[in-house]
C-alpha cells in the first residue's frame, strides 16, 4: 500500500505502525505521540481507532511512503 503524507493528515517523508503501540483505543490527537516518539518517530497519528502510525519529518510532505 503506498500513501502520500497528505493522505496520512501530517507532514514527513517516513510512517510506519507503530510496534509498541498496544492496540488501545486510538482516537484523540497526540494520543499516540508517546510511545511513536520512544520509537525515534516526531510525532503518532490515531488511524482506524486501534491503529497508531508513527511519522518523522524529514521534509516537505511531498515524498511517497509506505506504511510496513
């Protein structure tokens, strides 16, 4: 599957699930922030109410990336 940034509702060239994320109720913005930046990521983005996908900004939010 390959999304933009834009697609994803944030800025930054990497996204990836989060592997430490426990599968809680992900609804609220910044509810995911913490264990995303533990993980080396800037910022978490709640996704589908159970999903937290983790993003660096590393530029312009024009490159393509695929979630893994």
């Amino acid at each position: 599957m390959l999304l933009l940034s834009s697609d994803l509702g944030s800025y930054g060239c990497e996204h990836q699930r989060s592997s430490t994320w426990l599968n809680e109720t992900c609804i609220n913005r910044g509810t995911c922030n913490v264990p995303c930046r533990k993980e080396g990521f800037d910022n978490g983005t709640c996704r589908s109410y159970f999903t937290c996908i983790c993003s660096r900004n590393c530029g312009d939010g024009s490159n393509p990336a695929s979630i893994s």
